[in-house]
C-alpha cells in the first residue's frame, strides 16, 4: 500500500493546477486533490475562509479513510493544512509552497490590490477568462469578492500565530521561490523559527504562481521529504 499524498490549492485556484504535480508523485504514492469551498465549480457554503476550508480537508481525511497523511500546501493551501494540523493527528508531514504568513492591515490591504475583478479584464482579460473558465459554474468575480473578504480578516486577526505554531510537533518545511513577489523570506523564516520541527527551502528561479515553477524538481523534494523516515 503507497503512503498518502494530498495537495491543496493556493486562494483564487484550483484542484486541476496541480494535476500535472499528482502525475509525478502518483508512481509513489495515492494522492488525492480538492477543491476548497467555493473553488474550480464546487458551491459556495454558508462559510468561505481558513476554517471552511480546513474543514474540506478533514472531510476528505474521514471520507477516504486515510491517515498518516503528507500534504503538500500551495500558497493558501500551505495555511490550511498548518491550520488543520494543530487539531488533526492524521496529518503526517507537510511541505508549503508560497504560503504567505506575514498577515496584519497593512499587508492585507496590499495583496487585495490585485483582487479587483473590473482591472483585471480590462489589463488582463485572457487572465479572466482562465480564471471564468476555472470556477465555472460559479462566478468568479464572486470567488474574488469572498477572498478579499477573508485576506482582509486574515490581516485584522491572523488565525497562525507564534503561540499556536508551537503546537504543530510534526515535521514541516517552508518552501518559498526566490523570485517569489508576494511572500517574503523573513515571514517565512519567522514561521520556521515557531514551528518545533521545521525547515526553510528557498527554490532558486520559483516564481510565485504555481505554473511558474519546476514541478519536477517540487516533486523530487516532495517524495524525498514524505518518503524519509522522521
């Protein structure tokens, strides 16, 4: 029986952008992907955030069965499986991609900046439509909204924090491409700094959006690390 693999998506993506990265690992392990609430067509519930979306991954855990997981968390989804590790004993190791931590006022009213949906298909309208063609049947103009929403919380009370990162006692590695303009390296290391088992991988030429890296490589990284006894 192969171990578990599960990949998670980063904010305003979705499952099917890391179909090429679970090709690679599928010759080692069982790996699963999802779309978070409200992500690449699947409905919006009645919450939209880190906690709705941690949830999506237990449910995944309970549904298949699975345990002793390894999960590889792309920006966003580097958030949610940390968050789901402080209270699920089934997640094994986890390794983050882009994951930005560094949430206060001010950084959140940065990163909406980019989340204007009127800009956006006026300046990038081949943009629009990948991103129309990703949530369909949803909006994704109201996928945006949810997500401003969120990053705006995220910066008044960050749900990750110094207190609670002590609690996650398993292995863990912070990844962050070195051309990566959203996500800095001191707020990586910070994290780093408060987890009890962790590490910092800086990933020469990575951009930040996840098409713009080199999957074989990631997945090189991702076997070694979930394939290495702790």
């Amino acid at each position: 029986m192969k171990p578990v693999a599960i990949l998670l998506h980063g904010a305003m993506g979705s499952e099917k952008q890391l179909f090429p990265l679970k090709q690679l690992l599928s010759e080692n392990f069982d790996v699963y992907a999802l779309n978070f609430t409200g992500h690449g067509g699947k409905a919006f519930g009645e919450e939209f955030g880190i906690e709705r979306f941690s949830e999506d991954l237990v449910q995944l855990l309970d549904q298949k069965n699975l345990n002793n997981v390894n999960i590889f968390g792309y920006s966003m989804g580097g958030y949610v499986a940390i968050n789901a590790a402080l209270s699920d004993s089934r997640i094994a190791k986890i390794l983050t991609l882009g994951t930005k931590f560094g949430w206060s006022p001010e950084s959140a009213t940065q990163a909406v900046k980019m989340f204007d949906p009127g800009k956006i298909e006026e300046k990038v309208p081949a943009f629009a439509e990948t991103l129309k063609l990703m949530h369909q049947p949803q909006d994704w103009k109201e996928v945006m909204t949810h997500t401003t929403k969120m990053m705006i919380s995220l910066g008044k009370s960050p749900i990750l924090h110094s207190k609670n990162l002590k609690e996650v006692k398993i292995p863990v590695i912070i990844g962050l491409g070195a051309e990566d303009n959203m996500v800095s390296v001191h707020e990586s290391k910070e994290v780093v700094n408060a987890l009890p088992q962790s590490e910092f991988q800086l990933y020469e030429g990575f951009k930040h959006p996840i098409e713009q890296v080199d999957i074989s490589l990631l997945a090189n990284d991702l076997t070694e690390f979930f394939l290495k006894e702790s």
